[in-house]
C-alpha cells in the first residue's frame, strides 16, 4: 500500500517547567496559590497562556505564582513584601527572567518592602 | 473581575467536601460577596452543640485583603464581641494571606473556639471572667449556646431554653428566678440579667444583706447595659 500524505497539522502541548531552588526540576504544586488556577492556564486577568503570562519563582522559597498574581499581593502593603504560602521575604531572581515591564515592577515593589522593612527596624531600635 | 471567578471556585470546593463539616452559602445567587458560613461548635468545648452562623462580605479586593466576618449567632468568648459579633483573630487583620480561603477561615474560627486567646481579647468584660471565673465563664458560654445557637435539629437537648419552663433559663446556673424577675421587673433585660448574677456569683437576693447586694447588682448590671 502506499500512502501520500496530503496534508497535516502539527499539535504540540507545554508545561511551564517548575523548579525548586536545590536546581531540582519539578512540579511544587500545580496550583498557583494566589488565584488557584493550575500555572498552565492564566491568571484571572488574562487570556492566553504562556509568555503574556508567565510566571515568577521565589528566589528565597520555591513557590512559584502568575507574576500578575504576585504583583497585586505585594502592591498591598499588608503583605509587608512576604511570599503568601511561607511568610518568608518574596524576591525573584532577575537573571532567570525577562527583562519587562512586569518584571521590573516586581523589582519595585521588593525594593520597596525591603526599605519599609528596614525603616520599621530602626525605628523599632531607637 | 478576579474575585468573582476565585470565590466561585471556593464555594464549589466547598461544596463538595462535605468532611471539614463547615458549609458557605450566598445571601443572594446573584451576588458572590455576601455570604452566611455555617459551623458547629467544637465537641468538648461549651460551644458543643450550637450551630453558629458568621456573615461574610468580601471586599472588592479579595484575595488580596481579608473577607470581613463576623458572629450572627450571639456567642460567649473572649475573643468575640458578645454585643456586635466582631472577630479578633490575626488571619482575618494583618495576618491574611491570599493563600487562605474562606473555608480555612471558617476553620480557623471554630479553632478560635477551641482555643480562646484572653490575652489579645475583642471583648474585655469577657475576657476578664475567663481570667478570673472560669467556672462562670464556661456556664455562661454553654447558656448561651443552649439559647442562641441551639437549632431545631439540635433541640433534642434536655433543657433547652427559649423560656419553655418559666425560670429554666435561670436554673441552668442555679439562680433563683425570683432574683431575675425583680430586675426584670426594672426593665433590664432577661439575658443581660442573667448573664450578670451568674458572674457575680449571686444565686438568691434572700441573704442578710439584702439591699446591699442589690445594689451591687444593679451598680454592674447599669454598667453592662449603659
Ligand atoms: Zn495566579
Ligand atoms: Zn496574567
Ligand atoms: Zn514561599
């Protein structure tokens, strides 16, 4: 028999690839903590998975979110700049991701708890 | 927008667990930022038994900042207001994270029943009787169950209030009704009235000291209504 191939689609499927911060690949957990939507669909506020999306890693804990996720809760100055699931400080690698806008206010934001943080221990000292 | 879709997805995970035995409801099936949350009193505490009901208003920038709750069954605790219902507990103030759902809050406040905080109180007067009277204070709580949070499914429980037997309500702590109906009689009401000769220690107003006591009486029961 033979077969002429006429036509064809390619169909490919991707994971975001999760990693802890021993280097180990893997999935922490499959839900970003924040919105509780599995990190291969998008946060809340937008449509198409993957780059206009991405995510951000703890550099400090592994606990991955939507960057826009994070980035609401650490606008809020309740959050006192912590990670949501460990209370530890939340800051991301700037090496392991892009170089956008969100990635910069992210920066910021950091930033910004990080002074607060240390304004409240001298006052906290005097 | 991101609110709606996340307090939907909590209230159907919620709805099908049915082992963390807490349940959420909406006020209204078009709104999603009114709800009532139902559980019952923790087994071993006074609370056993009731039914306890909390409001919940979820603020526009849920899960960001904490739903608001707060007691609708009236409720004896040191960390609950006995007047408005207001919570003090640090998941709901400055300890939320996003990452805690309305279910874990409720869970946290059954736990709140389990483990009252005196130190850190949201109501003094009954923080100061859990300090002090302990006795007192778990008979005012399990009389306050047993009126305000028992539901009809629950009234199998012996002596039940809601002024069934006149004066029952009174014998639960062992008070003469005479006492309470005498300042009832004054227009305080019933439950303030109790509430107070119970802490007090005060069974009957026979003694020596008659009007002396009443008038302590009537000195804290001014107190506690003004
Ligand atoms: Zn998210
Ligand atoms: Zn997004
Ligand atoms: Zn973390």
């Amino acid at each position: 028999m033979k077969v002429n191939i006429v036509d064809w689609h390619g169909v490919a499927t991707w994971h975001w690839k999760l990693a802890s911060n021993d280097g180990k690949a893997g999935y922490v957990d499959e839900l970003c903590g924040i919105c509780r939507v599995p990190f291969d669909g998008t946060c809340p506020n937008c449509k198409f998975p993957g780059d206009d999306c991405p995510l951000v890693l703890g550099r400090g804990c592994i606990h991955n979110f939507h960057v826009h996720c994070i980035l609401k809760w650490l606008e809020q100055e309740a959050s006192k700049g912590l990670c949501p699931m460990c209370r530890q400080v939340f800051v991301h690698d700037p090496e392991d991701n892009p170089h956008s806008e969100e990635f910069e206010y992210l920066q910021q934001l950091e930033d910004g708890h990080r002074l607060l943080r240390e304004k409240g221990e001298t006052t906290y000292e005097e | 927008m991101s609110r709606v879709k996340r307090i939907a997805k909590e209230l159907e995970e919620c709805r099908q667990d049915t082992q963390s035995g807490v349940s959420l409801e909406l006020n209204n099936e078009n709104d999603l930022t009114h709800l009532t949350g139902y559980f019952k009193g923790p087994p071993g505490t006074p609370y056993e038994g009731g039914l306890f009901q909390v409001d919940i208003n979820i603020p526009n920038e849920y899960p960001f900042k904490p739903p608001q709750m707060k007691f609708l069954t009236k409720i004896y605790h040191p960390n609950i207001s006995s007047v408005t219902g207001a919570i003090c507990l640090d998941i709901l103030k400055d300890a939320w994270t996003p990452i805690l759902t309305l279910k874990n809050s409720l869970i946290s406040l059954q736990s709140l029943l389990q483990s009252p905080e005196p130190n850190d109180p949201q109501d003094a007067e009954v923080a100061k009787q859990y300090l002090s009277n302990k006795e007192g204070f778990v008979s005012t709580a399990t009389y306050w169950t047993k009126i305000y949070a028992y539901t009809d499914s629950s009234s199998a429980a012996p002596g039940s209030a809601g002024g069934a037997v006149p004066g029952a309500d009174a014998a639960v702590f062992g008070i003469d009704n005479e006492a309470v109906n005498q300042f009832e009689n004054m227009g305080f009401p019933r439950d303030k009235t109790i509430q107070v000769l119970n802490r007090m220690g005060v069974k009957t107003l026979n003694v020596s000291n008659r009007s002396e006591l009443e008038n302590r009486v009537l000195e804290e029961l001014l107190q506690e209504c003004q």
